[in-house]
C-alpha cells in the first residue's frame, strides 16, 4: 500500500513541546518513524527550523532519512506563494505561510498539517487555497490538524 505524503509545517515540530498540541504531535511523528506516511519537508521548514529551539530542531534530526523527502524551493514553489497572496488570502506579512502551502502543493503532498488555524487550517483559507490551486492547474491538497490524521 502507498504510504500518504504528507507536508508537516514548523508548527508541528514546535507543537511536540507545546502543551496544547504535544499529545497528537508526538503522535503524527512516531506515525512517520512508523512508516505511516512519508513527510515531506521544504526549504522554510529547514530555514525556521534553523530558527527555532534546540528540542525543536531535534524532531526532524531525530527521524530516519528513509522517512523523508526534501523539496526544493523552485520558482514554481514561490509563483503559486505570490498567487495566493495576490488573490488576498495571506498578506505579504504571511508569505511564510503560503510558502508552506505553495511547498506542500507543489510537492504533490496528500496531506498539509499544521497547527495554524488562523493562516492555513482554516475553512475560508482552505477554500481559497484549493481554488487557486485548480485555477494554477495543480490539484487540491488536503489540509488538516495533526489530531485529524493520527490513528487514535
């Protein structure tokens, strides 16, 4: 059976510390060491995770290179980025936001999650999201919280 692709945004990462969001973000990565799913992992997830909290940081260095994928940031990445900002569903304050989705769209992910409700895993946003990404020509990419996806 093919294992789900599935972009996992820095919020995750940092959800693993975070007592609001620690249980089900454990939870996703023991999930991908498992072999559930494939993450995929962007250039601005390693450019704030470069950023961010050692422990943080240690997530990703503590997963098996089988277990992941790396994608390139390409200009196609940071075309669909601006498009989502020109259509107004980010300000240019947010591009980091878009870039995740762009990145996660791009990649051909099953799954984008994150812990950002205001900014991604939002039903106007994922709306949105999904009706520039036909309009690109690219198909729609499931957007959930780590909670929706992890086996219970």
């Amino acid at each position: 059976m093919r294992r789900l692709r599935v972009y996992a945004d820095t919020s995750v990462y940092g959800g693993c510390f975070d007592a609001e969001f620690q249980v089900e973000s454990r939870a996703f990565f023991r999930e991908v060491s498992a072999g559930r799913f494939v993450l995929l992992i962007a250039q601005i997830t390693v450019r704030e995770l470069a950023m961010a909290p050692h422990r943080v940081r240690s997530v990703l260095h503590e997963l098996q290179p089988e277990t992941m994928e790396f994608l390139p940031f390409s200009d196609e990445v940071r075309l669909l980025r601006d498009a989502y900002m020109e259509f107004g569903i980010l300000a240019p304050a947010s591009a980091g936001d878009a870039e995740h989705v762009a990145s996660a769209t791009v990649g051909e992910a099953d799954l984008l999650v994150s812990w950002n409700f205001k900014h991604i895993v939002h039903f106007d946003k994922i709306a949105a999201f999904q009706a520039v990404n036909v309009l690109r020509g690219y198909k729609p990419v499931r957007i959930h919280s780590p909670r929706e996806v992890i086996e219970v």
